[in-house]
C-alpha cells in the first residue's frame, strides 16, 4: 500500500486535537476512499469500519418491552381517573398494586408483561417494598406528570440501584452503611457535575494537585485543563511490560505510590481501564487502601466504574474505601442504551468530602451558608450529595432538578431485571462477544497482548511501537518514531482500508497505541480490521527494509 497523501506536518496539526474529533476526521476520510475515481461508492473495496465510537451494537430488548408494557399499564391507570378523548388524568396510589395484578391477568400476551411482573415482585420481596407505594412510583414517574420528587433520584429507583450497584460492582459484599445516590444523564453528567460542586464547596481550587491513572477517558484529561480548574496534574502510568513488546497495563508501586503525596487532593481512575479495559489490580487496591490508612487520608477518588459488569466478580474501589471515594456508574455500555443518558453518583453517607466541608475556615462556611441558603435554615447541614443536585441546577432551580422519571423507570427495569436469571445469562451472552471479537481482532492482525483474568475486553489498547521492537527489534521502533508521527498509521489505515480507530496518545497512553472498540461492528468486521492492521504494519516493515538496503 502507498504511504498517505497527508504531509507530515498535516498530521502533527490534526494531531493536537482530542481523539473523539480526529475521529471524526477519519471518517471523513474513509467515506472520501469509499467512492472510485467516477464517483461512484465501491463498498467491496473501502467498507468503513468505524471501531472509534464505543457505544455498542447490541441491546437488552427485555427490560425495553417490560417498560413498554409497563406504559400501556400507565394509561390505563391514567384513564381511569379521568377520561376525555385524549385526556386522562394523574394516577392514583391507592389499590395500584391489585389493579395491576389484573392487568396483567387480562393482557397475558402484551409483549414484556411477563418480565414486568417478575421485576415487580422481585423488587416488592427483596426490597421489602409496599406493593401500591412501588406500583404507583412506576405509573406515575411512566406518564412522566410530576417533578422528580425526591429530586435526588426517586425512593425506590435508589434502593433497587442500589442493589444493582451492591451485586453488580461490589460483587455482593457492598460495605456497611448506606450508600446514598444521584441519578444524573449518563456518566458524562455525572463528571460534570463532580468536579464543578468540589470546586463550588472549596474542596478543590483552582490550581490544586491532582492525579490520574492514565491511560484514562480523555475527558478526565481535558476537564482538569481548563481554565475554570487549571489543577496541577500527576499522571500515574500503567507502564508494567509482561515481556519485550507487550504492555501489561498495569501500575508499577512506584507509580502507585505518587498518590502518598497529601497534595495530592484527588484521583481519578475508569476501572475497568479505557482504553486498555482491564480492572485494577487486588495488588494496586491494596496499595492504595495502605495510602489511605496512612499518609493520604483524606485523598478523594472518583471511580468511573461503567465498564465493571465485563469483569467476573469485579469490586469496585468504592466498596473497599467507602468514605473517600465518589463512585460513577453509567447504564449505557451494558444495556445498549447510550441514548437513554442514564448515570448514577454515589456517595457514601459516612464521607470525608462532608467532613472536609464542616472543617472549612469559617470565612468559606459564610460563602456557602449564603449560596444555599435559600434550600435549607440550616443550610451548613445539606450534604455534599445533595449539594451536587442543587449544584446541577445553578441551586436557584433546585425544585426542578432532577433526572427525567421515565429515564429513571428505565434505570430501574434495567437494575431488576440484571437481578433476575434472565440479566445474568444476557450479561454472559454480551462479555462473550467482546471476547469473541477480541479473538479475531488479534488473529487476524497476529499482535500478542498479555493474558489477564481481569480484563473486560470491551476497549483494546494496542502499542504498535512495542509491537515493533517485539517483531523487528528496535531499529524497527527507531526508524519509525525518527520517519512517521505516531497517528500516521490511523491515517493510512482511514485513506487506504477504510478503517477509523482512536490513537491512544489521546488518553494519555503511549503515543503509538491505537484504541479499538469491540462492541459496535459485527463480528467479523473485527477480523478483517486485524487483517487490515497487519498490512499496514507489514508496509513500515518493507519501507524499513528498503531504506536499509
């Protein structure tokens, strides 16, 4: 194949842009090669095979149906209380439980009622919940009439969560104590919304220490960079090697051990990883419990846990250091819901941000006594979870904060449904296909990664450089960092193969790793992006040998 058309220096500019918009270039660029010379689309030559974007290509149909049922349940409550050709009016609470039982006595083939009806029970006899309080929360948060109320996230859409969260990314041992949640509009809102109420209650200045465990989602890059924040950060490298050429992606002690610096106000960790998609290790948690327990109590983490579910018996930092850790979970990866927008914060009750806030000088207690003043008499009692929802809403509109009741419903079928048998089995049927589509991805580009129990295999990180020096040895490595930028590859494989990846140098990883997604293409198509990164690769091996010759 030629080289690409791109100069170098064109390349070195694109390359200051973050991933998700040179993404975007890639595709322009693909489409460009999938029309010939007359104009025409040649798809049997230049397929585009877009393995940038990480939302999935599969969905949980179930919990969508038990919702849609669930809809048609919603009407007929709101009709009955009054009915006026295309009015109806708001449901009851009284007797909710026994006219749904005959609801679904009278629909038995409404696609989804069965699974409903499950969901339902399941939730009134695990959660203990009051079958009319749980029947009219649904009903009523379905048709969509109220304000959230609790503005939070509603009271039993928290608890059910928080069984989810308990089962799913505390592997069944959550820690004692009451974890207290804000549901918000997917993970993205959810950092957001963190790292601007810890600037807004002083727990965070302009300018502070912080630290992230790279290689990481590039917004936790990008967020601490702008000027609103401008943090100091410390960037703890997951740069362990299992052999020559291929990365472990995973932290060495002494990378670890950079968050012992009490400057160090805060980390951010995605775990599992993205892009590498491995969990952390029972080696790494351990060290930072010890730096907790001892030099760096008060070290406030942000796990961003979305991708937990691909991991067997993955445990989440937030079960292990309770008090100090902000948890983000998101739905989207997992359900196939990306559109959905559906996210939780959480936050232990027994927490060290509160306990930061009650110890301000007394000059920052004013401030902030005068900023939520209007919530609360006692404003200085409002807890940190709580000032993230008023936060979200400038506090003047925090009697409509809160996160849309039918997306909340949806968190909820999702969770219950995840806690029935049906859930376990779909969550082994999509960590299959990552794992499927890993094994032809690496068969067909014949790339050796490191083998490892922990790893979600939703994201692949692949270090082409190390891939290099591990086929050819390092000359090969040196001509191609002294002859080529590190995001020429993506370039030649976008104009020549009509493949679009994401360059890992981007989240902060090595500068020659590219990102691939395993959950939007079909199977196949993974093999034939292996395929394609082999050729590309072969073609720097050939330009090396010539320019030796």
């Amino acid at each position: 194949m030629p080289e690409t058309t791109f100069t170098r220096e064109q390349i070195q500019a694109f390359a200051q842009l973050s991933p998700f918009e040179l993404k975007d270039k890639f595709i322009q660029i693909a489409q460009a090669a999938q029309a010939d010379e007359s104009g025409q689309k040649d798809k049997s030559q230049t397929q585009m095979l877009n393995a940038g974007r990480g939302n999935p290509n599969w969905v949980a149909t179930g919990p969508r149906e038990a919702f849609f049922a669930l809809g048609y349940f919603a009407l007929s409550e709101s009709r009955r209380v009054w009915t006026a050709d295309n009015l109806g009016g708001m449901p009851e609470l009284p007797g909710s439980g026994a006219r749904f039982d005959t609801f679904v006595r009278q629909h038995p083939d409404l696609p989804g009622i069965d699974l409903l009806q499950r969901c339902v029970e399941y939730g009134v006899e695990r959660f203990g919940f009051d079958k009319d309080a749980f029947l009219h929360e649904l009903t009523d948060s379905t048709i969509g009439d109220n304000y959230p109320v609790p503005d939070r996230i509603l009271t039993h859409t928290e608890q059910v969560v928080r069984g989810y969260l308990a089962d799913e990314m505390f592997d069944g041992r959550p820690p004692a104590g009451t974890l207290s949640l804000f549901a918000t509009e997917g993970g993205t809102a959810a950092m957001c919304y963190i790292f601007d109420s810890l600037t807004k209650n002083g727990i965070l200045r302009k300018g502070d220490r912080i630290a992230l465990m790279v290689p990481v989602f590039t917004p936790y890059i990008e967020i601490p960079e702008l000027d609103t924040y401008d943090f100091d950060v410390v960037t703890v490298q997951a740069s362990l090697f299992a052999e020559t050429g291929v990365r472990e992606w995973r932290y060495p002690a002494e990378e670890v051990e950079k968050l012992a610096d009490p400057s160090v106000r805060l980390v951010c960790v995605v775990n599992p990883s993205n892009p590498p998609s491995l969990a952390l290790s029972e080696r790494v948690t351990d060290q930072i419990k010890d730096i907790v327990a001892g030099p760096n109590p008060n070290l406030l983490i942000v796990t961003d846990d979305v991708y937990g579910t691909f991991v067997e018996g993955f445990r989440s930092l937030a079960a292990d250091l309770p008090r100090n850790t902000l948890l983000v979970y998101s739905y989207s990866k997992h359900y196939g819901c990306t559109g959905h927008r559906l996210g939780v914060i959480g936050l232990h009750d027994d927490n060290v941000v509160d306990g930061m806030i009650a110890n301000l000088p007394e000059a920052e207690k004013d401030r902030l006594r005068k900023r939520y003043g209007t919530l609360s008499l006692e404003p200085e009692k409002i807890r940190f979870i709580d000032r993230l929802v008023a936060d979200s809403r400038q506090v003047a509109l925090n009697h409509t904060a809160g996160l849309s009741l039918p997306q909340q419903v949806m968190m909820t079928l999702f969770s219950l449904f995840d806690l029935l048998d049906e859930g376990q089995a779909y969550k082994e049927k999509i960590r299959g296909i990552v794992r499927r589509r890993l094994g032809l991805l690496l068969e067909g580009a014949r790339m050796k990664i490191a083998h490892d129990p922990e790893r979600a295999g939703y994201y692949v990180e692949l270090d082409l450089l190390a891939e290099g020096e591990r086929v050819h040895g390092r000359d090969f490595a040196d001509f191609l960092e002294r002859n080529y930028e590190p995001v020429d590859p993506l370039f030649r494989l976008a104009e020549q193969t009509g493949v679009v990846l994401l360059n890992g140098g981007g989240f902060d990883g090595p500068e020659w790793s590219v990102r691939v997604s395993l959950a939007n293409l079909d199977d196949l198509d993974y093999l034939k992006i292996g395929h394609h990164l082999r050729a590309i690769f072969n073609d720097y091996a050939e330009e090396w040998k010539a320019a030796r010759a």
